[in-house]
C-alpha cells in the first residue's frame, strides 16, 4: 500500500493505519526500531491477521500481511441421565444418556457406587462396575438392571475412546447420585368384605340398594363393576397413572329388575393391577299380592245451612304390592241435634285432590244415621293419594247441629288386585272418622288492609282514595248490603261532597254526605265475598272545593272510616248469606286509616339533571335544577322560599380551598331553561342576592381526608322589585310546570374536591298561616301557599293566612329530595 508524497515516515504509518482500521478491528500495534517498522494485529470475522509497514524518510510506506487460522473447537461431555436423584429399580430397562464427543469417539461406561461413609472409619474406595465398552457415540444406551446389583446410591461414569483399548480422552460423571431400588413386592389382590343384607323377596320395579366394602392391602384405588344378571350392568374404569390412596373402597348402588325371576347380580372389584375378587347376591323377583290401607284424614271445619259443594270429609288411601280396584265404597253417616237429617245431604261425591270426581255423586237416606255404597270401579294406585267428601247441605240444618261421617274398610269395602286379581281385605276393620262437620251461619268481618294508603295530600273538589277495607267472610257467600263509615281527623261533614265505594275499577256503593260525621251508610250492590275468602273495598271521598263562598276548608286533616256502629244491636254493615239467606252481620273494631291533608291545590316538584356534573370553576355553574306543577283547575299554587343544602368536601382540610359563593335562583318556563317565567332572572337580587344562611345546623369538621363543610342556605324571591330585601311570592299559575335553576360560582376548585346539593323538604306538618311565621317554625325548608281564596304574587302577596311547608309535598321527600353531587 502506499501514502500520499510529502509525509514524514511516520505521518505515512499513521494514515495507513488509520485506513487498515475501516475494514478490520484493531486489536494492537508496536514499533520495531531495529527495522524501522510497525507491527499492527487485527482481526475480521473469523479471521485473525498481522501486518509489516516500512516507511522511508520520504514518508513512502510499505506493507505486507498474513493470517493467522483460529484455534480448533474445544469438545465437551456430559452425562445428562441419571444426573442425581432418579430412583431406578432393580430389574427395570432404564436408559443411559449423554452429549459430546466426535461421532467417530467410542464410549465406555461405568456403574460407579457411592460409599455410605461409617462415623470414625474412612469409607472405602468404590469399585466401579464397567457397564459397556466401544460404544458408537449415539448420545444413548439402554441399561436392564440385574437383579444381582445391590440397592443403594450410584453414579454413572462415561469417557470417550479412540477404540475399545484404547485409553478414555474425555471422561464426566452424574452430578450427584441416584438410587437402584428393590424389586417392587408383588401385588396383592383387593378382598371383598362387608355387604348389605337385601330383601329376601323383591317385587318387579322395586329399587334395592346394594352396599359393598373392600379391602386392599397395597392401599390400590379401586374400581367396582356390576352385571345385574338381566343384561344390564355397570362398567368401571381405572386410573392413569394408577394411585394407592385407598380410594373407591366401598360401593353403594341399587337396581330395579322390571320382571319376575331368579336372578345372580354379581360384583367385581379390581385394583387394576390384575388383582381382583368378586361377592354375587342371588336375588329373587316374585309377585306379592296388594295390600290397601285408608287412613283418617278428619276434615273438622264449619259450613252454613244451605251450602253447596261443601267439603265433609276426608281420608287417605295408600296401594301397595299392586293397583287395587274398589268396586264398592261404603260410608255411614250421622247428624246430631235439630233439625237437618242425613236425607238433606245430597249429590256426595268423593273426589281426588286435583277435585276430580271418583265416586258418586249419590244420595244417602236416613235421619239420625245412615249409610252410603258407592259402586264406581276405581283404581288406586300404588302409592298413598288422598281423597275428599264433598255434598250439599240442605237449609234444614240449624246451627249447632254436627255431621259426622266414617267407614269401617274392612267391612264396607270391596277390593281386588289389578296384577295378581286376587282379593283383598282392605285395613283396618274398624270405624273410622273422615269428617266432622259443624253446621255455623255465615260470619263478616271488617278490617284496614295494609294497602291502605300513608297520610298524603288531596286536592279539594278531587275524589280521593282515603282508606282500603278488607271484608273476610267464613262458612258461606255472602252478598253485601250496606256499609258504615265515619268521618275523622278535623273533617266536619261540610268538608265533604260524596263517598264511594269501589270494587277494584268498578264501582258499588256512593252516598252522598249529610250533616253526621258518623254511620254514614252507603249501599252496596253486585259484590260478592266468597265463603272462607276475602274482598278489598277502596273508600274514596270527593272533597268540597275550597274558595270564596265555598264550604271547603284548606289544611284540614281528614279521614274516612269503617264505623262499627250498632242499630238495635246489630251492626250497620251487612250482607245475604247466599247459603243460609240469613242476614250476616259485621264484626270488628272501627278502622283507623292515615287520613289525608287538604288544599285548594298543591304543588309536584320532580329533580332534573344538571348539564354538567364536574366540578370546576365558573360563575354561576348549574348546581341543581327542578320543576314545580301546579294542577289544572284550581288557582295555582305561590312560593315563598326555598331551602338548599350545600355539603362540600375538600381534600386539603382548609378552610379556603375552594369555594361556592353568589347563590341565585333561576326560573324558566320551558323545559329546555329557557323563557324567563318572572320580571327579573335570576329571582334572588339586591340584597337576597347570594341566599342566607338557615337554621342551625349545619358547619365544618377537619379530618382526613379533608375538611367537610354541610350547610343550609334560604333563597327568598324579588323579581319584581329586584332592588329590594323584601321576599316576594312568586306564582305557578294552574296546569303550569315552571322550571328553577339554582347556580352558583366556583372558585378555587380541583383534583379531590367534591360538593352535594340539594333541595330540602320537611318532615312535619305546619298549619296555615303567615309566610313569615311558617318560616320561623323548626320545618321550614319550602314555604308555600295553595291560594285559597286569593292570588299570592308580589311583596304584598307574601302575607295572609293561606301558607305551610313542604311536608308531604310529592316529589319532595321529609329528607330532601335526590342530591347532586358534582366532582373532579
């Protein structure tokens, strides 16, 4: 190689160097004195160079190179298996495996023992065993182990080998030891020992149960199979791998064989190591004749004169062995006092508990007694069913005479079995009661049902449901007549315009009221309480309207009851028993319903969504919105104040990390939010504007995970003179929804702050009076006016005798309606 002219020598060595290092590593470089020349050692990819340069004072360079071959690779071996550990049992073929060597290398092996040393004596060096010699280098050989070797532990030693005799180049052996093991005992097979006792005779069909224990003394999992001896059976499988944890010992099983016979059910047990042992049971099917047994089921209960379809009685009849068929039932009867006779029960019948008839109906004759044989063929099927008497009680019957009915089977019976046809005597042969019936007039009885509405509000010239009846009839129908009610609570019967009583939608008694507050009767027509049933009667009351000249008074308190009220000493409620058609009279205690409070009208609020949930920084952010209804028909319904609670939460415990402030109250008449319903948005201003602070609760606590402020604030109205402090009334006009937007600003707010606001209702009722002394009251949170007589609106219409609070105002629960919670 040569330099550019006009270098020194040494100028020249180092550009051509420098070249030499594009192309190779570099690994070093000397200067030969003697020669005037550098030595430089390289290398490239899988070769190793060195280089001469001689340069001249003239800066002239020559060079010359030669390569160096890399070394030859290194051979390993190894032995992979055993390689410590492995437990190799006499007599077994296990196999011998290594890496490394030449494929032309042979190899020789050793079995190497390892001697268990003795305390205070050297152990011995151990002989090792040449197992194999000039083996091909195949990585693998397979070893049957004799039964001569001795058990213990043992390494394996291999070397390679130019030929047979020639002397190991490379050697390695286990890394630690493994174990030849004794030969395994031979297995023992499972014993059979416990068994179940079965029947000595078996019907076809029956289930017999068959339990069977074994015993193995290798601890094998086991595994059962059966032949039933009529072509079925039952075939186990054994486990892979095979476990010894005493599993599937015992056996529990049963069969049914269809058919008569002799049969051998034979079981066998393995231990699925060819060992096994078998138990057969000889099982004998045979045909049994059938037997019958009625049993008392005594039906004691109470029915008028004159019922139809009545229940008297009662048995059970259990079939076993076979179906039976009863061609002929009999039954006696007996009646005890005046004036019904066993002839006045008619069309008896007995039916199946699904009330399908099996006997009869049929007539018994007789006074004082008699007796009855149904000649139907029925069949009773195996198994026990139960069966009742019903008939027809003639008017005849007086109260306090008793019907008694039983049956001796073994006498008044005639049985047969349906499989074998041999007859049977059915069981017991003596008397025994199925009924006992006590002949009672219908009863009635008037209770509050527990659907009858809470305390709530009513709209005056509205009918409104006041109470809910539950009217219970035993021993026969019974059609109602009549029914009483009373008038409670501060209701004067003025208060009122008509009661009504309705059967579910429709309609069954109206009376309009009088001048008494009590014994108010109201007829009834085309409603019918089932015997031993129940009917629910709503009770509405149509309210007087309220207003100037009109007798209705807003705020009263008034209820409608059952009035337990006695003419002549009989109660005022009644109906027909249409059994008996006797009168039957009511019983019970006057009712105490919850009653209803009444306004000229009244206000619906209903929550509604904000737009935005997050809590950031805004001025005047929507905090929460509702709507306030007025109903249609009446005068509308003004408002005096409002009543929020701010809840906030801050996540650094002070005092003035963030902040809600500026309070205002919006109202729209759209429910998009949009038309102002007032002069002025929003309606709190000059000095209402940012609400006041109400009640005395409310406050701050510290702790973790910060500070917890709950305050209450009042928002009073002035749209119409926004300048002023004076609250205003505000006015919903009839069938109007008008929609509020409470807002207020933000600041300050982040990460872990979060606030909850909502609107709060009262939990008790203030009478009517004056805005600003229903607001002085403990319930305070939402003042109002039903306009009675006139229109609240303006400072001059916040005044009068015609405003409460928001208890029980719809839509706005005693604990404040839904709460906003807004966070980020």
């Amino acid at each position: 190689m040569d330099t550019s002219q006009g270098l020194s020598g040494k100028q020249g060595v180092d550009r051509a160097i420098e070249a030499l290092r594009r192309n190779y590593i570099l690994i070093g470089k000397t200067h030969v004195r003697a020669w005037d020349a550098w030595v430089v050692l390289g290398a490239v990819v899988g070769v190793v160079f060195a280089t001469v340069l001689i340069a001249n004072r003239t800066g002239e360079v020559d060079s010359s190179s030669a390569a160096v071959p890399p070394p030859p690779p290194v051979q390993v071996l190894a032995v992979v298996s055993p390689n410590g550990g492995e437990a190799w049992a006499l007599k077994t073929k296990q196999e011998i495996r290594w890496v490394g060597g030449s494929k032309n290398d042979r190899i020789r092996i050793w079995l190497v023992p390892v001697a268990t040393p003795i305390p205070a004596k050297p152990a011995p060096a151990p002989r090792p065993a040449l197992l194999a010699n000039g083996l091909p280098n195949t990585g693998s050989y397979f070893w049957t182990i004799p039964a001569s070797t001795k058990a213990g532990p043992y390494l394996i030693r291999i070397c390679t080998t130019r030929n047979a005799a020639s002397p190991c180049t490379m050697t390695d052996t286990s890394n630690l030891p493994f174990t030849i093991t004794p030969i395994p005992p031979a297995n023992i097979s499972p014993k059979i020992g416990a068994v179940s006792t079965i029947p000595s005779v078996i019907e076809p069909g029956q289930l017999v149960p068959f339990s069977l224990e074994a015993t193995d003394a290798d601890n094998d999992d086991l595994s059962w199979s059966v032949d039933w001896g009529d072509g079925s059976g039952v075939s186990g499988g054994c486990e892979i791998p095979h476990q010894q944890n005493r599993r599937n010992w015992t056996y529990n099983d049963s069969h049914a064989w269809t058919s008569p016979g002799n049969y051998i059910a034979r079981f066998t047990v393995s231990d699925c190591r060819g060992g096994a042992d078998w138990y057969s049971f000889s099982i004998s099917v045979e045909v049994e004749r059938g037997n019958l047994t009625v049993s008392t089921n005594t039906i004691q209960h109470e029915v008028a004169p004159g019922s139809r379809n009545a229940l008297l009685g009662g048995f059970d009849v259990t079939a076993s062995g076979e179906d039976i068929l009863v061609s002929q039932l009999g039954i006696r009867i007996g009646v005890s006092g005046c004036c019904g006779e066993v002839s006045d029960l008619t069309d008896l019948e007995v039916r199946d508990a699904d009330g399908h008839p099996v006997e009869g109906p049929k007539n018994p004759v007789g006074s004082e007694f008699g007796n009855l044989t149904f000649t139907d063929t029925t069949v009773f099927k195996q198994g026990t069913y139960r069966y009742y008497l019903y008939g027809n009680v003639g008017v005849k019957f007086a109260g306090g005479q008793v019907i008694t009915i039983g049956t001796i089977p073994a006498e008044q019976w005639v049985a047969t079995g349906v499989v074998t046809g041999l007859k049977i005597i059915p069981l017991p042969d003596l008397f025994i009661t199925i009924g006992s019936t006590a002949i009672n007039g219908g009863s009635l009885s008037v209770m509050l049902d527990a659907t009858s509405p809470p305390v709530r509000l009513a709209q005056a010239g509205q009918e409104t449901t006041v109470s809910t009846l539950r009217l219970s009839v035993a021993h026969e129908d019974i059609s109602l007549s009549q029914l009483a009610l009373k008038i409670g609570g501060s209701a004067i019967p003025s208060d009122f315009v008509k009661f009504s009583l309705w059967d579910g939608a429709t309609k069954v008694g109206e009376a309009v009221a009088t001048s008494s507050s009590s014994g108010i009767i109201v007829p009834m027509s085309g409603v019918t309480v089932p015997r031993d049933g129940d009917k629910i009667i709503t009770v509405k009351a149509q309210f007087a309207n309220i207003g100037i000249g009109q007798p209705g008074r807003p705020g009263i308190g008034a209820a409608v009851d059952w009035d337990q009220v006695n003419v002549n000493g009989a109660s005022t409620t009644y109906g027909v028993g249409l059994q008996s058609s006797s009168y039957i009279y009511a019983a019970g205690s006057d009712t105490q319903s919850a009653g209803v409070i009444v306004y000229r009208s009244y206000p619906a609020i209903a929550a509604l969504p904000i737009p935005s949930n997050i809590l950031a920084d805004a001025v005047q952010k929507s905090l929460y919105r509702f709507s306030v209804s007025a109903p249609a028909g009446a005068n509308g319904i003004s408002l005096y104040k409002f009543v929020f609670n701010i809840a906030t939460t801050s996540d650094e415990g002070t005092t003035n990390d963030f902040a809600i402030s500026n309070l205002r109250q919006y109202a729209y008449t759209n429910p998009n939010f949009s038309g102002d319903a007032y002069a002025t948005n929003p309606l709190n201003n000059g000095g209402l504007s940012g609400g006041r602070a109400d009640g005395p609760g409310g406050g701050c606590s510290a702790g973790p995970p910060g500070l917890t402020c709950s305050l209450d604030y009042a928002l009073y109205f002035n749209p119409a003179s926004p300048s002023s402090s004076v609250p205003e009334a505000i006015y919903v006009p009839p069938g109007s929804t008008y929609y509020f937007e409470f807002k207020g600003d933000v600041a300050g707010a982040h990460a872990g702050d979060s606030a909850a606001i909502q609107l709060l209702g009262d939990a008790s009722f203030n009478k009517l009076n004056t805005p600003q002394t229903v607001d002085l009251a403990a319930d305070d949170d939402l003042v109002w006016s039903g306009n009675s007589t006139t229109t609240h609106s303006g400072a001059a219409g916040a005044s009068g005798m015609d405003w409460t609070n928001g208890y029980l105002i719809p839509g706005l629960p005693s604990q404040g309606s839904r709460i906003n919670i807004l966070s980020r």
